[in-house]
C-alpha cells in the first residue's frame, strides 16, 4: 500500500522578462516575453502508510513546489500524483479532511483576539469533527503539544514557540492522515525546536499518520527521519536509507576518547587527529579501519572512554549538495 504516489511529476513556471529603460517597460506593455523556469523535473517516490520521510535539498532545489503540489495549491505541468487515492489540485473535501500542509514560517490563522481553545472549537465546526472524536483528539494534542496553559490564552498574546504549538494543534486536530512539514522548526529556539521533534515523533507513532518533511536543520532529519529524498535542481539525487548515505559519501567514522596523557604521536599513527582538549582526543579513522583501531586504542592507552560516531550529517549532506551521490 502506498499514501503518496509521485511519478514523472514536473513543473514549470512562466516568468516574465525584459531588458532594464523605459523603453523596455513600455513595449513589455505590448510584447510582454517570457522564459521557463523548471522547478520540478521528473520526480518519482512513493511514501507509505506511517512512513517519516526527509525530503531535503538546498534552496530553491524544488521541495517547497513539491509540497505544493501534494498539497493541492499548485498544479503540475505534467506528471501524476496521488495522495490517498486522489488527485490533490482537484481540492475535494473528503481529501482536504484527511491532509495537513504545515509551514514553520506560516502565522495561526483567523481572529487573533479568539482564545486558542475557542480557535480549535471553529475549526471543529469547518472540519466537521463529530464532538466526541473532537474531545479525544484535543486531549491528545493537549498532552502531546503541552497546551493546557495555552487554551483560554487569546492568540495574540502567544509567543512564537506557543503559537507554533498552537497552529500545530489546529492542523491536527481533525486526524489527518498524511502531514506535510515544510520547516517546522523554523525560527523556534532550542527547547521549541525539541518539544516540536518530540511532537512529529510521537504523533507519527501514535496515529501511523504519513510525515514528509523539509528542513535545513539536520538534527529535524537525524532524529525524525530513517528515509532521505534529496532533491537538487529539481530532481531526485537519492531516495533510501539515511545511514546508507552516510555510509556512501562518508568512508570514514570519528573515533572520540578521553585519555589523559596519551602520547599524540601514538594516536597519529592511529589515524588523522582532527580535534583535542584537555585529554579528549578525536581521530578520523576509515570505517573498515574502526574495530582494529579501537581495539588497539583500549589496549594501548589508559583510556577513560571511547565513543565510535558517524561524520556529521551536516557535513555529508553538504558534500551531497557539492559532488552529487554518485
């Protein structure tokens, strides 16, 4: 079974343009030119049921287009998409009830001088929740998101965390089944940026709702998702396994230890030193390098701890971005 179907989708805008002077402008009037610009070319994925995807790419590489589309707020050049059986631009009701398009930089909609819990009450009423499905939902949600001091609070007077929180709460409150998370940790300080990760966990978890999600930030993928879609000039660079790519792009791991008074020329020669303070010391060591090397480490020195960790995720996606997967 699959929740989402993406095959040979593509997408084209028309812009205009024209040359700088008056003149320009004024014949532009007339003679208006334009050029395509391609922001989604032959994209194909599927996601299924319950799936946490990572759908990631630098600027303007085409994830928020996609988005759209799925959503049903742009339609395609060419292509074909299906989101829970139907065709998302056609905008039907009974899809509309069942997806969630979620923007991180995006503002809680509606009168600001409603309280939130009378805000979830109108969007009970637009969603038509039956009342005691509603009760259930915003009990979890209020569990889930912390909202309890939130509810008789007028959305004027939340902060940007709590307003996150917030407009989360109204996009789900009505169970959707497939959620579409374009930044969700935008602007959010370290503590909202935990609590709305532990969030997309938990409800994923709970409801076995389908979660495609963009983010700049790597720990968002790290921690949410096992898959990656990276897409890059409009076009897919690699669907699969996070630690797959990692492993690809990345043919070494960090060997961190604590080891008070080790001999530096010994742990050179253990591999390359990339980093050290106050007795900490870490090497960069080839993966099919990294039982040998460790066991030598502990057998040699007087070592207080060692660690064995991946390279940076920001640092393989980066080099992603720069050489391609191959």
């Amino acid at each position: 079974m699959t929740a989402v179907v993406v095959e040979d989708l593509c997408m084209t805008y028309r812009a205009p343009v024209r040359e700088s002077g008056w003149k320009a402008t004024l014949g532009s009037v007339f003679n208006r030119q334009y050029r395509d610009v391609p922001a989604v070319q032959h994209v194909s994925f599927a996601l299924r049921p319950g799936e946490v995807v990572g759908f990631i790419g630098p600027n303007g590489a085409g994830k928020t287009t996609t988005m759209k589309i799925l959503s049903g707020l742009l339609h395609a050049t060419s292509g074909q998409v299906r989101v829970l059986g139907h065709s998302p631009w056609q905008r039907r009701s009974d899809f509309l009830r069942r997806i969630a398009f979620i923007r991180g930089s995006q503002p809680v909609g509606g009168s600001q001088e409603l309280t939130v819990l009378d805000t979830l009450r109108y969007q009970r009423l637009l969603y038509e929740v039956p009342p005691a499905e509603f009760q259930q939902n915003l009990d979890e949600l209020t569990a889930l998101l912390e909202l309890g001091e939130l509810l008789p609070r007028q959305l004027r007077a939340l902060s940007l965390g709590e307003k996150m929180r917030a407009g989360l709460a109204l996009s789900l409150v009505y169970r959707p089944e497939v959620m579409f998370l374009d930044e969700p940790t935008l602007g959010l300080d370290v503590t909202g940026a935990t609590t709305m990760r532990r969030f997309v966990a938990q409800y994923a978890e709970r409801t076995g709702a389908t979660v495609l999600l963009t983010s700049h930030y790597m720990a968002d993928v790290a921690t949410l998702c096992p898959r990656l879609v990276l897409i890059d000039k409009g076009r897919i660079q690699y669907d699969g396994k996070l630690d797959e790519l990692a492993a690809k792009l990345s043919p070494y791991k960090l060997v961190r230890l604590t080891a008070p008074g080790a001999d530096e020329r010994r742990l050179r020669e253990a591999g390359e030193l990339v980093e050290s303070s106050d007795g900490t010391w870490v090497l960069r060591v080839p993966r099919a390098d990294v039982a040998r090397t460790t066991a030598r480490l502990l057998t040699e020195l007087d070592v207080a701890d060692l660690s064995v960790e991946e390279a940076p995720l920001e640092a393989v996606i980066d080099q992603a971005y720069r050489e391609g997967v191959g």
